[in-house]
C-alpha cells in the first residue's frame, strides 16, 4: 500500500503543477522544477487535502492536517437509520446505510460489484458504508459553483480499496438531489471485450461497438426516465435516408433511436453526450406547479465513469489486419473524452482509478500518474485527487460486527478476537480481501484456519496457498472455489544476480516460489549444466488448450464467481497466462450431440450457414471474457472434425468418409468456402483467429467403424485440396493472415505426410506450419519425426495441438491428484520442444468428474475438473506441469542448448525470453532428488537442487 508520504507526495505535486499551470510557463520547465521541489519536500510531507476554490471552478491550495488519532471502537455503532446521502455527516462514518430497492434497479441498472451484488442477494439488502471519500466528495459537490466550468474528481487507491463503492455513494447522493446521471460503469469493457466492433458509419477512420452502445443507452434510459422528455434536442440528426431526429425533440426519442436501431447506437451516444455537454446547468420544462420562473428548473448532470484510465493506452481491440485499434479511434471513447473535459458548465466529472482497466500497467500500480500514463494525465488534468485507503480501524470493527450481525460469520474461530485478528492481518483491512475471506469462512473453514499469506486485495500478487484435497492417488489436487484460488501471481524479473525458483512436486509443492544469489564460484556439484546462449533454436508461439462444447458447459454449470476464477486461472496474470484457445469447429466427440453448421442438404452456396448454440450462448461469451483478462491477444486455432454429412462419401459425421467427388469440384469448394464463413461469422463478435488446422486427425475418416466425428484425407488428397480449394479460398478472403497447419495427427506419420504436401509448390505457398498430437508419441521418437521434419523443411514450424490424460483403454478417464500424469505431460513437452516444436496445446479446459461430457462415451482427464454440485474445481497435477511452460515461456522466446557435465536422469529445456531473461525447466521423474548448479559464463553458478518427481523452473537476468 501506498505510504502516507507518498500520498502527500502526490497532493503536493499535483496542487504545484496546477499553480504553474495558471502562470502559463512553460510545460517542460515546470515538471522540472517541480520534480525538485518535490524531492525537498518529500522527507517533510505528512498528509494534505485539497481545497475547493471558485477560480475557474478550480481547487488551488492544499492545507497539512494533523493525523487522527485511532479511535477506540470496540462499542462501534455499525448501522444507521439515515438513508438520505446529503445528510450524512462525520458522526456517520463507518456506519452502514441501505439503499432503497428502488434505487438500486433505477439507479444502478447495469448491476454493481459481483462481491456487493452477490452480498445484496444474500442478505436482501444494499448495504452500503459511509466513508470519508465519499463524504468529502459529497461536501465538495454541495459547495460547487455550478456557473463555473465542470469540476473533475477522482477516487484512486489500491485494488479493493472500496473505490467503485465510494462513486455509488456519491451517485447516489446525486440521484436525490434530481441530477441526471451519466454512468459509465465498465469502462475498461469499452476497450478491452468487445462482441462486435465494425467500421463507423460517420467516420472511415473510427470503429463503432453498436451492442455496447446500445446496451449502455438502455441502462442509461431507466437511470434518468424522470429527465428524458424535458430536455430536448438542439438540433436535427440523420441517422438514414429515411430515419432521424428532428430539432426539438425530447431526448427520450434520440435514446430510443439507438436502442431500436442497433447499427447507429455508437452514433447516438455521441449525440447524447453532445446535447448533454451544451445544455447542462440551462434550465428545462416542468409539469409541477410551484417550480422556477416559468415553469422551468435547471438540471445538473453527473458524468461517472469507473475505471477511467482505461480511455487511455492501448486496447486488446484489434482492426481486420490484426493491427491494434487506439482508444481515440473507438467512436464511444472519443465521445468520451470530449465529456470528460471541463469545457462545461452545470456539473461534475467523477471519475475512479481502475487497475482492471490498466491494460499492460503493472498491478501493483495505482496512482494517478501511474494508471493514466502521461497522456491521459495530462487530459484529465486538473483535478481533485480523492485518496481511498484501506479500512480504518473503526470501519473494520463496524464491518465485522455487521457480517457478524447477519451471521455471514459461522465458523467459531472467526467470532473469537484471536480469529478477529487473523481476520486483520490476513485481509490488511483491504474490504475486497476482507469479503473474500469472510465468505471463505462460509464455504472454506480450512482456508481461514490455515492460509498463512497476506491477501492485500492484489490479485495479481498472487496467492499460492493450495487448498490440498486428497483422492487417493499419488499426490494431491488444489480445490478452488467463487472466493478463494491459489495462483502464482504476477512474476517480477528478479536483479542481476539474484534467480528464482519456482517448484511442483509428487509430495504436494505447487509452484513454490524460491529465490537465491547467483555465486561467483562453483558449489562443487557433480552435476552441471551449462547454458550455451549462443546455441539458438526456434522461437516460442505459446501453450494452452481447447474452448470444446463440453469445456464450455462444464465452466457455465459453476457459479459466476467460481467460473471468473476457473478462467482466470488460466489466462490472467495472476494465473498460468494461456495464450493459445483451440476452438472446433461445429461438433467433436466432446459435444453432447452431432451438427455442423451447414446441416441443410444441396446448400452448396452455404445460404444456411450458422453458428450453433453451442458457439454463440456457450464458447463465444466464454473466449471474449477469456480474451478480456489476457494481458496479450489471445491466439485461437480452429479445427474441424467432419465435413457436412451430404458432403460426404458415407453420408454420415462419423466413421469412414471422404469428401465427394475430387479436389475443385463443388464439393471440396464448398468445404473450403465452410472454413472461410467460420471465420466470418466469429470475426462478428470480435474473435479473429491466429491459425487453422486443414482437419483433426484426417487418418481418423479412413478408419472402418471408426466412432465419432471425422473426414478422412491421406496425405495426397488433402495436399491437392489445399492447393485448389482451401489455400484460394483464404487467400481471397478477408481472413488471409490466418495461417494455415497441415496434419493436425500422430507425428509418427512424419516426415512422410509432410514430404508428400510440402514438396508441392501450389499447396507449399499456404501452408505455415504442421501439427501434431501426443497419442502415439511413445512409437514414434522425436527424432526420426519432429526433428527430421525440421531439417527438411525448416520454413515451416511446428505445433503440438492436442494432447490429454486418461485415453488409454488400460488407464482411462479421470484421476484426481495423479502425479504421473503430469510426469507425462512435462516429459512430451520438454522433448517436443528439444526437437524444434514451437508450442504445445493440451485438449479440453475443463471436464467434469466423469471425464465429459462426451456423446460417445470417450471420457478422459483434464487439468481442472468441476464437481457443479459443490460449485468448486479441482486443478490437476497437469494443471500445474502446464503452468511451468505457459507460465514463463513467453511468446518469442528462443530455445537454447543446455550442456550436462555428466550423464543424469534430468530432463530440461533452456530459453531466452525476449526481454534477455533466461529460464530452464528441469524434470526429475527418478525416485532421488538431484544437486546440481546452473552455469551461465556471463552470470555465474546457480545452486540448485531437483528434489524426486518434482518440476522446476529457474528465472534469471543476464548482467
């Protein structure tokens, strides 16, 4: 957490760089002569606040005040009967007020934070505590000059602080002063998770977000219903030749506009907020007797948004050429900020910090200057800086004697005042840590007995605590449910000559953090292993795994909380940070019925083309929520199984069946042109895909009775499709920088299947790479396959892009805790990538208890298993032998040669990533732990030691 003195370090700079910006010197010679002054006062700063002035609605000065002294509270009052916002006073603090019912369907109907709306459903109530942020806030907004130009506030504080829950308060405040209120309440959704973005229809050179848009003018309809037919509109809008909005209309019927005609929503945001900027603080009709002169009253206007800094930086929005889309090039976010500037009068900006909305930001940042950047900074300033800490002391008592009172506190030791304190030094009075661990006392007793970390409401931090649960196996799975999952956190490159350690084990570590000092000088090991850096390999695309139809079902049947931490454990920061999502395309044995997209037979023009349910309720919102916690575009791989059944020889989905008729007749091109309206049809919700696959496992379809989903190709057939059909098809469409990945089966059928297809210039020219899967590994040594392939044709990589547990006849389905599956998935990457493979995708994401859902009865493990019925997960060994490669070995990085000074059991890689960090990963699945120490000639010697089936990964900076 922030210290005081850097809080008032902020405080001060900031009411300085206001002073020389009235003055109008020069920009670089104030920052300068700031940053001095700053440095002299930062032994002496205590703690400031910001006045309130009337020059140009501007605060100018800040005044030191004396800390309070901590306020005895054992006898804490944690209720108040007030309800009314704009009488809360001092004596108020730390009290809960209720919100009507009302308020909270009219005022907030887009909904609140999941943890608050998840605490109004369980005691049928809207608690909300009154804070000092809010209330100095309140009692600036009640002494405003409102003539004046637009006053921006700002609420900042570290994760969980209680910052969204200070703007409701506030807004609340406005809302019974008759206000209208412009709430943006996700800003970061606008440039982060979007389901379709198209071209503007009023500007070639923005993108418009018509389901947003329209979504955000329906919550803002039922907010401000009271003020929509009294204002009205300044002027005449066409939207088409045959629709507009004339001069003097009520803006009720502009809002209405974007709600009924989808496709120029972005447009009438942008016209709302312009009638609303011009005519803020002027006065409008009234139907009440009594009101001001001539039947009129003035209206304010409150323009809120959360998470603001997300207006600024970059976006996860990405244009047809896979290019980044800027924030001032979204039609909603240009508006935007247009409203945020103060050239306004009649209101006020409010405004939080977000880190949720700091794209590519470190998560441990969150001041202003931090969260903004410079350029959002400098947009947004001046304003008032509204610091939200942690919980006082007498918040916190006045919280816990309120879960107290509802009983959401059930486990005896929590009630205890030894409990209490735990509570405390666990939570670090964070409120967000602080419900997090209070429904953990509801649903996890063991979590509050035995964690032993400091939450600090930081997920990025991580919280590597594994709720072990035995199954009877050989080791442990880590249970996780809607409150509480361990995560490694975001990893910070330790200094030149330091190295951290990262370890799995049989025994029950996971991914147990070490760090140590690199010596100058040999340990004495026997066992040595020399980085050779300048032995160099292939780069690294990524790891991940499959979105199928059961995935998604299994993730949907667990609470919404519990689904938010399943997904964030795989592609978040704090998680194992996934970059790569295989997507089937239509049905796979991992689906709970048989379709494609093109069931209608004779449609060879695709005229009945369309996603199934199963896309667009199911994988679709899921890949688009995974894609919005990624800190990088996720990289998304489509497979088909089978063909349309009149497409085919056999005229079924499953067994053995081939295409009709030959490469470039009708059939193959209307299988080609399948591909291509896949990809459009995705591309509608802003899913664009990094690669495709010609088919899943083509040797499957020339397979007699084979069971479930397939089209046979042999390596003939599929190299003359790709050359007449599929390879035009992609490269005449809107889709040509998605690559393309023959084979997609067993590499035991290399190098032959590529010899066969590469060696053919016309299907060569749009191929990419080759894929393989891990079921027949064990026959085929990676050497005669994968490493002979590379040497013949080195242009094209390779990519492993299925794999699983639990498929053998002899060892099937799930087993919870297994180590010697995760042995086996660590062991087939590690020689994967020693033999040139660029990445490696494991199969589903998640599967149930039984090991599906699957129509045919295919059942097999997973990394995580959800057990619906308990709303929990389980993450497997394999979860976390993913997690040492997916984790650390990011896209770019290079494989380099690793050096044994004698013969040992140790399995490893070695990479250098692209910012200059080495990692190795080193695999014992011997019965002894292993010493051995780490030479690098640059850097020196790292002791280490390999303890007996255990993974782990070594980090280190280069000098």
């Amino acid at each position: 957490m922030g210290t005081t003195e850097e809080n008032g370090l902020f405080h001060l700079t900031f009411h300085f760089r206001l002073l020389y910006y009235s003055l109008g010197h020069d920009y670089n010679w104030r920052i300068m002569a700031l940053h001095r002054l700053s440095m002299r006062l930062r032994q002496t700063v205590i703690q400031t606040r910001p006045l309130h002035g009337s020059e140009r609605g501007q605060q100018l000065g800040a005044v030191a005040v004396e800390a309070e002294p901590p306020i005895r509270c054992e006898h804490a009052i944690f209720r108040t009967t007030e309800g009314d916002p704009g009488r809360h006073s001092e004596l108020h603090l730390g009290q809960h007020y209720t919100l009507p019912p009302a308020s909270l369907g009219s005022l907030f109907p887009h909904g609140l934070p999941a943890r608050f709306q998840q605490q109004v459903k369980t005691f049928n109530e809207g608690s909300v505590m009154v804070r000092e942020p809010a209330l100095e806030l309140i009692s600036l907004l009640k002494r405003a000059d409102y003539s004046k130009p637009a006053l921006r506030y700002m609420f900042y504080g570290e994760t969980g602080s209680g910052k969204t829950m200070s703007l409701c308060h506030t807004l609340h405040y406005c809302s019974t002063q008759g206000w209208l209120i412009l709430h943006i309440p996700d800003a970061h959704l606008w440039v982060k998770n979007c389901r379709e973005i198209l071209p503007s229809t009023y500007r070639s050179s923005r993108y418009d977000q018509p389901i947003q848009a329209a979504q955000w003018l329906r919550n803002f309809r039922v907010t401000n219903e009271h003020m929509l037919s009294k204002i009205k509109t300044t002027r005449r809008y066409v939207w088409t030749k045959r629709e507009s909005t004339e001069e003097g209309r009520p803006l009720r019927e502009l809002v209405e506009q974007g709600v009924s005609r989808v496709k120029s929503s972005s447009d009438v945001v942008g016209a709302l907020l312009r009638e609303l900027r011009l005519q803020a603080g002027g006065k409008v009709e009234v139907e009440e007797e009594g009101e001001e002169e001539g039947g009129k009253e003035r209206f304010r206007l409150a323009v809120a948004v959360d998470g603001v800094n997300a207006l600024w930086g970059r976006t996860s929005l990405r244009k047809e050429d896979r290019k980044p889309i800027s924030p001032e090039n979204l039609t909603l976010v240009y508006n935007l900020r247009k409203m945020l500037k103060n050239d306004w009068c009649g209101g006020a900006v409010i405004a939080t910090l977000s880190q949720t909305g700091s794209l590519f930001t470190p998560r441990s940042a969150y001041l202003p200057q931090e969260l903004l950047g410079e350029e959002g900074f400098d947009s947004f300033d001046p304003f008032v800086p509204i610091p939200v800490s942690a919980y006082s002391e007498k918040e916190f008592e006045s919280c816990y004697q309120y879960y107290v009172d509802r009983k959401w506190l059930q486990h005896p030791h929590s009630l205890t005042e030894e409990g209490k304190k735990e509570m405390i030094f666990l939570s670090n009075r964070n409120p967000a840590a602080l419900e997090r661990l209070k429904e953990a006392t509801m649903t996890q007793p063991a979590l509050f007995l035995f964690v032993t970390l400091a939450v600090a409401g930081t997920p990025a931090r991580g919280s590597n605590e594994c709720v072990a649960r035995n199954f009877g196996y050989d080791s442990v799975v880590c249970e996780c449910n809607a409150t509480y999952c361990d995560s490694p956190g975001a990893i910070e490159l330790p200094p030149p000559g330091k190295y951290l350690s990262f370890l799995t084990s049989q025994a029950g570590k996971r991914l147990e953090k070490g760090q140590g000092q690199v010596q100058n000088g040999s340990t004495g090991a026997v066992l040595k292993l020399s980085i050779v850096v300048y032995q160099k390999y292939q780069k690294i695309k990524g790891f991940g795994g499959a979105m199928t139809d059961s995935a998604a079902m299994n993730i949907l049947t667990l609470s919404p909380g519990a689904q938010d931490k399943l997904l964030r454990q795989y592609f978040s920061v704090e998680g194992i940070e996934y970059n790569v999502v295989r997507v089937p395309m239509a049905s796979c044995d991992f689906s709970t019925r048989q379709y494609t997209y093109a069931d209608t037979p004779g449609d060879y023009q695709l005229h009945n083309f369309t996603l199934a349910p199963e896309d667009t309720h199911m994988k679709i919102p899921l890949l688009q929520y995974a894609q919005a916690l990624s800190s990088r575009p996720l990289s998304l791989l489509a497979s088909a199984w089978s063909a349309p059944a009149w497409l085919k020889t056999n005229g079924a989905l499953i067994g053995k069946g081939t295409l009709k008729g030959e490469a470039g007749g009708k059939e193959h091109k209307t299988w080609a042109q399948y591909y291509v309206r896949f990809l459009d049809e995705y591309r509608k919700y802003n899913l664009t895909f990094w690669a495709m696959t010609t088919g899943n496992e083509p040797t499957a379809g020339e397979m007699t009775g084979y069971s479930f989903q397939a089209l046979g190709f042999t390596p003939e057939t599929q190299r003359d499709w790709v050359s007449m059909d599929l390879g035009p098809a992609l490269t005449h469409s809107q889709h040509q920088r998605t690559q393309l990945l023959i084979l997609d089966d067993q590499r035991l059928l290399l190098p032959h299947w590529a010899r066969v297809v590469l060696s053919d210039i016309h299907a060569a020219r749009y191929i990419h790479g080759i894929a393989v899967h891990w079921y027949m590994d064990h026959i085929a040594p990676a050497e005669f396959s994968l490493s002979t392939t590379h040497h013949l044709y080195p242009e094209y990589y390779l990519f492993a892009t299925e794999a699983c547990a639990g498929w053998k006849p002899y060892d099937k389905g799930v087993r919870l805790g297994s180590w010697g599956r995760a042995e086996d998935y660590a062991h087939d990457i590690i020689e994967d990538l020693n033999h040139y493979v660029t990445g490696w995708t494991d199969w589903n994401l998640a599967l149930d208890l039984g090991g599906g859902p699957n129509w045919v009865k295919n059942f097999v493990d997973s990394p995580i298993i959800v057990d619906k019925t308990r709303d929990v997960f389980y993450k497997q060994p394999t979860f976390y032998s993913m997690a040492h490669f997916s984790k650390f070995l990011w896209e770019g990085s290079q494989r380099v040669g690793v050096s044994f000074s004698s013969d040992s059991d140790l399995e490893t890689s070695a990479f250098i990533r692209p910012d200059g960090s080495r990692v190795l990963t080193v695999l014992n699945r011997s019965d002894e732990a292993v010493q051995f120490e780490v030479w690098e000639s640059a850097v020196g010697y790292i002791p280490s030691v390999s303890p007996a089936h255990s993974i782990l990964t070594l980090i280190w900076a280069a000098h």
